[in-house]
C-alpha cells in the first residue's frame, strides 16, 4: 500500500510550492490536483508517465476513492490543494477514511493566499504598537459559522483581519466591520489571485466603498479581502520601528551599540 502526501501548491505561482512539493509531484504515480483553484502550471513537475486527474468534478467520497485506489498501485499519490492544506482545506474530510482504510498520509505545508495578498501589495501585517495579532477567518455563507466566531466578534479585536472566501458577500463584510467599530475610511486590500501569472488584481478601498469598489472592478472570486490597521504603513510619515533590532537592544548574538 502506497502513501497519500496533501500537498499544498501554494496560491498560484507555481514557483511558490515548496521544494519538498515540487519532489513529490516528481516522484508520484498518482496527482490528484485541484482544478479549479490549483494553476495547471503546477504539473509541470509531474512525470510524463504519472496518472492525472482534476477533482473538480468530484464530490469528498469520489476523491477518496481515487486517492485510495491509486494508493494501491503506487509507492506515492498527491493530492495537490490550493495554498495550505490545513486551511479551508477539507483535510480532514478526506484524510480521516484513508487512515480508517489503513493508508498512511502526510501534509506538506504551502504558501497562504493571505501571505501571497500582503505581498503581492507589499504590505505587513503586523506592525510594532499598531498590531500583533492576524486573524484568518470568513463570512458566514452555506458554512455556518461556530458560536462566538462572527465576524463582527472577531473585528472586534482591531487587528489584521484576512478574510476568505467572501468576495460575494462584501455588504456582510461591511456589516460586520461597522457592528465592530470600525470607521468608515478603514482602509481594505482586496487581492484577486494573488501570484497568479494571468489575473492577478491589487484593489486599494475602504470600508465605505468595499462593496462598489469590487463591483467596478468585477472582482467575484478567488479573492482575499484583508481589513488591518497596518495598511498602507509604507507611506506613513512615521513608524515604530522593531525593539529586536534597536540599537540599543542587546541579544545573544548581539551587543548594545552606542550611538
């Protein structure tokens, strides 16, 4: 019986997956890709003799009957997923039966939409004095979301918000953000496929102007909408600078310099 490696691509670009991901694609008998987010280019590791195919059309148990069959031919079977696995990821979904049928698996990490967003913007997301704290969650759609985990709960914290998921549901986003405090000129990054070669959009907005905004600029999917004190820190005229690397901060590698 083979091995089941979950395997993040990463965002889009598919020099963003990780060297570990990029042997596995290579070494694999069996990838099992996730067409409607994972960019084709990805494959370009994979082996001429390897066994394809998109999952898009299948439902949880139709992938795991793939990933288990492949298992029993091959040493090694991905299943290539967008991003990180254990994010947003239906991991569990679909590790849980393979490991009750006794076929081993592993994660291997990849790069978050929301890292590849505040890059693509050139942008932190956490700040000395502004922030320290980053929030990954999303509106309430078909998924309910658990007690105490709304979104205005969660904005009610003030600090980087990275929200999934929620591109058609701007006007719950702005509700949300309001119910929290937030004012209206809060700023908002809005980051459609971050790092893809084709269809990458940066989108600058407000709280005010989020829904419109993303109307105009026909933004509707594969989206990241990330709400932070931070943002725009590149153009202040000001800024708290790291303690770590203060001159007068000492560490273990490193002594106090007088300036």
């Amino acid at each position: 019986m083979g091995k089941v490696w979950f395997v993040g691509a990463g965002p889009g670009d598919a020099e963003l997956i990780t060297v570990k991901g990029m042997n596995l694609l290579s070494q694999a008998g069996a990838v099992l890709y996730a067409g409607s987010l994972v960019s084709q280019a990805a494959l370009r590791w994979v082996s001429p003799s390897c066994e394809v195919a998109d999952s898009k059309s299948m439902t949880l148990e139709e992938i795991t009957v793939w990933l288990a069959g492949k298992a029993g031919r091959h040493a090694t079977v991905v299943r290539l997923q967008t991003g990180d696995p254990s994010l947003y990821g239906a991991l569990m979904e679909v590790a849980r039966p393979l490991k009750q049928q006794g076929i081993e698996f592993q994660v291997v990490p990849g790069v978050s939409s929301a890292f590849a967003s505040a890059a693509a913007a050139g942008e932190s997301l956490t700040l000395p004095e502004v922030t320290q704290s980053v929030i990954f969650t999303r509106t309430e759609g078909r998924t309910p979301m658990p007690a105490g985990e709304d979104l205005a709960a969660l904005a009610s914290h003030h600090c980087s918000l990275c929200i999934f998921l929620s591109a058609t549901l701007t006007e719950q986003v702005q509700q949300a953000l309001r119910e929290a405090g937030w004012a209206e000129d809060s700023p908002i990054l809005i980051v459609q496929k971050a790092s893809w070669p084709e269809g990458e959009q940066v989108l600058y907005s407000n709280l005010a102007d989020l829904k419109t905004d993303c109307q105009a600029a026909k933004i509707s999917s594969q989206a990241m909408i990330i709400a932070s004190p931070t943002l725009g820190a590149k153009n202040w005229r000001e800024l708290k600078k790291s303690k770590l690397y203060a001159a007068d901060f000492a560490h273990r590698f490193r002594k106090i310099k007088k300036t």
